[in-house]
C-alpha cells in the first residue's frame, strides 16, 4: 500500500547536502496531510526525525531539516556526516485509502 | 521513560493464527492512538492498522483487512494485534508504535517497540 514514492538511494560525500524526496498525490501530500520523516539505522526501530513537514524533535540535528510543496515533500541533510548512513523514510495519510502510507525508502550512503 | 514492551511473535504454518501484545508504560495509554507497522526481511515499512485511544476508531491497511484483528485493554495499557488466515507474505518484523498528533490525519509515531518476529511457512 505504499502511494509515496521516493528515490531508492542517494549519496554524498562527508560535509555534503543530500536531499530525498517524496512524492504522493492529490489524496495523500497533496490533500492537507502532514509529512513526517524516520530514519532507520541498521537492525534497530526507526526513530522519528521530522514531524509535520518541518518540526524536528528535541536531540535531532539541526542538519536534518523538511519541507513540504503541493503534492511532494523533501528531506535534507547538510553537512552530511558519516553517522548519517541508514534509509530514510516519509510517512503522511492517504484520504481515499483512510490509512496511514510509508514512503518507498532511501538509503542514504556517505562516500 | 516511555516504553513499549512486544510479545507473541513465532512461527506459523500458512493458515494459522497468531496474536501479538504490546504493553505500555510511562505515558497515559488510554489518551493516545496506537498502530501497528511491519517490516518484511530487507524490505520498506507497511503500516498495518491503526486504533484510537477509545476504540472507537480503527483502520487496517488493504492487504490485512478482514484478517487482522487490532484491539486495546486500555485496564492493562495493553495493545493486540490478533492474525488469522496468516500467508507467507505475512512473513515480516512487527512494530509496535505510539502516535502522536493533534488530529488523526496527521499522527505520527513517536515511539516504536524494539519488533517481534513473525515467519509464515510450511
């Protein structure tokens, strides 16, 4: 059921910016819903990186930041570190599936 | 500290059944939305189903729904996920997860269980 799709990797050198993105449709992104984004280390839970298009919680870097536009959203690292390395997920809500939708899912490689 | 605890996971033959529990602790269960997400082996995350803090609300992505069951014992700030007519498809990591949000269409989850295990296979 997953109707966001993203590119399956990116990669960057260390100090780089990478962007990911997530496109969805006029029923999901594009229908008022909130992007949120995950970052998922290798053997572990995902862990919440981006709340409502651009909210980062408390701890997380001020390196990873989201926007949202029309039907797509976007995640960005700046100064991408070593420790970025993991795949990265956006989730938002589908109104014409009433149910929750995860991205497709972008590892992320540090060159 | 906010905690979500995962017991149930195994081993089935297709067909079979299982049930799946998640305990909560450090936070106010009944107050709050809970959701079901699982992971195949090297595969993205699939949101499974979702209840809201009352019952009242539940929902279940397409390829579960008529054969997953999610409910919550808010006495025991406990979660389930009861299912049948399992496939090998079904095969995968089951998260337990917290939502948050001001309203359901935008919920997040905040806080993920460590997984269980489930393996669908003759």
């Amino acid at each position: 059921q997953s109707v966001l799709t993203q590119p399956p990797s990116v990669s960057g050198a260390p100090g780089q910016r990478v962007t990911i993105s997530c496109t969805g449709s006029s029923s999901s992104i594009g229908a008022d819903n909130d992007v949120h984004w995950y970052q998922q280390l290798p053997e572990t839970p995902p862990k919440l990186l981006i709340s409502g298009n651009t909210n980062r919680p408390s701890g997380v870097p001020d390196r990873f930041s989201g926007s949202k536009s029309g039907t797509s959203a976007s995640l960005a690292i700046t100064g991408l570190q070593a420790e970025d390395e993991a795949d990265y997920y956006c989730q938002s809500f589908d109104s014409s599936l009433s149910g929750y939708v995860f991205g497709t899912g972008t590892k992320v490689t540090v060159l | 500290e906010v905690q979500l605890l995962q017991s149930g996971g195994g081993s089935v033959q297709p067909g079979g059944s299982l049930r799946l529990a998640c305990v909560a602790s450090g936070f106010t269960f009944s107050s709050n939305a809970m959701s079901w997400v699982r992971q195949a082996p090297g595969k993205g995350l699939e949101w499974v189903s979702s209840i809201s803090g009352d019952s009242v609300d539940t929902k279940y992505a397409d390829s579960v729904r008529g054969r997953f069951t999610i409910s919550r014992d808010n006495s025991k700030n406990t979660l389930y996920l009861q299912m049948s007519s399992l496939r090998a498809e079904d095969t995968a990591l089951y998260y337990c997860a917290k939502l948050r949000g001001m309203r359901a269409h935008n919920y997040y989850i905040d806080v993920w269980g460590k997984g269980t295990t489930v393996s669908v296979s003759s």
